[in-house]
C-alpha cells in the first residue's frame, strides 16, 4: 500500500485537470465587453497603420487626377494695369544723313529761297545740306495702360511623355489599394490572433486557479493523513503535494501574466489607448473550415 501512494497522486492529479471546466471566469473589469467581431470593429477604426493607408491612397488618386489633367488644353488669362505720372514718350537725337543728290539738291532749293544762305554758301560760311538734324519726342501710351492676354495651349506630341505619366499614375494608384487592402488583412489577422490568444490565456488561468483549489484539498487531506499516524501516507508523500501546489502556484502566476500581456497585446492591435479598460466576452468554439479552404490558399500564393 504505500508504494501505491505516488499513482495514486498521479492519478489524482489527472482527474483534476480532466475534470476542470474551460469556461472563461477572469474577473471582470469596467469596460465594454467585447466579441471578435466588436475587436475587429475597432481596429478598423482606430488602427492608425489604415489611416495611413487611406491617406497613401487619397494621395495617389491626386497624383492620377494630375496625370489626367495632361490630356486637356490649358488656358491663361492674365490682365495689367499701370499708371504713370506723364505720357509714355521715346526721345529722338541725332541726324539724318541725306544722300549726295538728295543734298545737293535740297542746298539748291534752299538757297533760291533764302538769299542770305546762298551768299554764305558762296563765301564759305556755311556748308552744304548733307544731313537732317533730328531732335523731337514721340508719344508711345498714354499715363494708364490696360493689357490683357489669353493663351491657350494644347499638347499635340509630348514624346510619350503624357501616357507614361498616366500609366504610371495608374499603377501607383493600384499600388496603394492593394497595400491598403494587404495592411487591412494584416490588421483583421492580428487581432484574431491576439483575440484567440487571451481566449486561451483567460482559459489557463481558470485552469490553474481551479486546479490549485483542488491541489489544496489535496494537500489538506494528506497533511491530515499524516498528522494522525496513518501508515498509507508518509513524509514523502505530504512534501510531494506541497511541492506540487506550489507548483501550480506558481504555474497560476504565470497564466495571470500571461493573460495580462495577451490583452495588452490584443488591445494594441485595436489601436486601443494604453489604459483602456475592456474585458472579453465568452469563447465560443471556433468556425469551421469551409470547402473553398484549397481556393483561398490559392489566391493568397497567387497574391
């Protein structure tokens, strides 16, 4: 009978842990009570990597508006208005050199007309006409001047210039969805797997604190056997369940922690606040697989 005593611990301890429900009894916290569906709903909303992807979007859709807009003719239109003190006038110095004939003949016709010129011609005391004096101002504009200008232009050949802009405004634009949708998908996979994750923490944790409970009465028991002389419990088996409750002590320990991290972990997937306070609704057992699993594996390798 006392070799019997360690199976019959063993066997304690496995009818324990078989026996021990999964049902999720973490203490509640304020806050809302969350599903899978309510996390992903909130990560849809808060996660800022998909702000930044909205915004790598609206942005590429400007640049393919702005390649659009090569394919229309532009139109400037541009008015000027300026005043000035005086008119507007250009200022003419200098002479005008007559040609020999021209000269000659013009000297003949002033000295018939002019006596007084023709007898200074012919004592040497004037000369000639062989040039023009000019000494006079011209009126350019008036003190206001109102110009106005309209210009319109349209690409006729730009060397593939505009089509390359378009195309490649195209796939930018492309691009961005397809990030966008890559960083949605990346968002719903962490947070189903970090939501399954405190399911399972908030799970071991239950499964400790219960099995602890019963290690305890256990312990209790032997400790009782072996205080009133009985002769199918030693000293060996009573530190045998003290070291196995602290044990599980300690493994309880652990699966609090562990449930803490999964939940700090799920609510940065959520994009929640750092003291956000919420608390997770029942498990649920998992969906099952669908037929179309071969095709979906697919598209993601062909993705």
């Amino acid at each position: 009978m006392l070799n019997t005593m360690p199976s019959f611990i063993a066997a304690v301890v496995m009818v324990v842990m078989a026996s021990t429900s999964f049902v999720v009894g973490a203490e509640p916290v304020d806050g809302q009570k969350l599903t899978l569906e309510d996390c992903i709903r909130i990560a849809l909303e808060k996660h800022q990597s998909l702000s930044v992807s909205d915004a790598n979007v609206a942005m590429a859709e400007a640049l393919y508006q702005q390649a659009m807009s090569a394919y229309w003719p532009r139109i400037a239109a541009e008015v000027n208005a300026s005043h000035a003190d005086q008119d507007r006038t250009y200022t003419l110095q200098g002479q005008f050199d007559l040609p020999q004939a021209v000269g000659g003949a013009l000297t003949s016709v002033v000295a018939q007309s002019n006596p007084q010129y023709a007898q200074a011609l012919q004592s040497g005391l004037a000369k000639p006409i062989s040039a023009i004096p000019i000494n006079m101002d011209v009126k350019l504009f008036d003190r206001d001047v109102l110009t106005s200008s309209i210009n319109l232009t349209y690409p006729i050949f730009t060397g593939l210039k505009r089509e390359a802009l378009v195309a490649q405004a195209e796939k930018g634009l492309k691009l961005a969805e397809e990030s966008r949708r890559k960083t949605t998908l990346e968002v719903v996979r962490d947070v189903k797997k970090y939501y399954y994750a405190a399911q399972f923490a908030l799970q071991m944790e239950q499964l400790a604190d219960d099995t602890l409970e019963r290690f305890k009465v256990l312990e209790e028991l032997t400790e009782r056997l072996y205080q009133h002389g009985s002769m199918k419990v030693k000293k060996t088996d009573y530190l045998r369940t003290k070291t196995t409750t602290a044990i599980t002590r300690t493994m309880l320990g652990e699966a609090k922690y562990a449930r803490e991290l999964a939940h700090e972990a799920l609510g940065n997937a959520m994009g929640q606040e750092w003291d956000g306070r919420y608390r997770l609704d029942e498990a649920t057992d998992a969906s099952p697989l669908s037929e179309g699993l071969k095709q979906l594996v697919d598209s993601a390798q062909t993705f």
